[in-house]
C-alpha cells in the first residue's frame, strides 16, 4: 500500500511541475522586452536615488516614463511579470541578464567619468598678460581724461 501511495504522489508532483502555476496572459510582453522593461526601470530608479530633482523638474516617475515608452499600461506589465516569475529559473536568468547590462554600463561610464575628472586635473599654463604699448595707453588714458 506504501509503495502505491508514493507512485501516487511521484505523479501527482510530476505533472504539477510540468504545468504553469499561471496562464499564459492574452497580451504577454515579449521577454526581450521585458528585459529592457526591467532594465529602463531599474535605471530610472537609480537617478532618482542619486539625484531626485532631476526627474522632479520633469515631473516624471520611472513606471509612467517606461509605460510611455513601450506603449504599454500598469496591468499589462503586471500580469506579464507576473507570468515570468512563475518560472523562478528563467526569471532569475532574465534577472541575471539585466544585471550584466548594468554591470558593463556602470563600467562604461566610469571609465567616461574618469578621463573627464583626468581631463579636469591638468595643469592649465598660467594666463600672461598681453604686452601692450605703453605709448598706446597713454594716448588712451589721455583721451579719456580730455571727454571727463
């Protein structure tokens, strides 16, 4: 009876891993774009931490700037993330995807950040003076005095 009772079990949990948690929604983001999705939100999000002003003065929050740009609304990328990360193993790829492109980004940009803070620390040649003619002032401060 044990062993029936465990070949029960062993099917039932393997066809519950064959079938998704959550069905697949009528209008599914692709997950190429939905990584760029993530992607621009997860960039938005780190200019408002470091400097929230800039975005204030656009009046602008990361969701409404990522719906705008891929044409999309709130339920839309809800229901779609919703169905990524059902499957934890490719939502943790896609996560891990997205991180690289942050991380070869950040790279980028402090390399970018460093020859202009390289560029700004040389030594500028001090300014000299451009030699004048003497006999030239004169005749200058000497018109002027003459209109006062």
């Amino acid at each position: 009876m044990k062993k029936i009772f465990c070949f029960f079990i062993g099917v039932l949990i393997l066809f519950s891993c064959q079938q998704s948690a959550v069905d697949k929604p009528d209008n599914l983001i692709d997950e190429d774009t939905m990584e760029d999705i993530i992607y621009d939100l997860a960039v938005v999000e780190a200019i408002r931490t470091n400097n929230p002003s800039s975005l204030e003065k656009k009046d602008l929050t990361a969701s409404s700037y990522v719906y705008d740009k891929y044409d999309i609304d709130s339920l839309q990328f809800v229901s779609s993330n919703h169905y990524y990360a059902s499957d934890v193993h490719n939502y943790l790829k896609m996560y891990q995807r997205i991180e690289e492109r942050l991380g070869k980004e950040k790279t980028k940009l402090d390399s970018l950040f460093a020859k202009e803070a390289q560029k700004n620390m040389k030594p500028k040649p001090p300014k000299t003076p451009k030699a004048t003619d003497s006999i030239k002032r004169a005749i200058k401060s000497k018109i002027k005095l003459s209109k006062n």
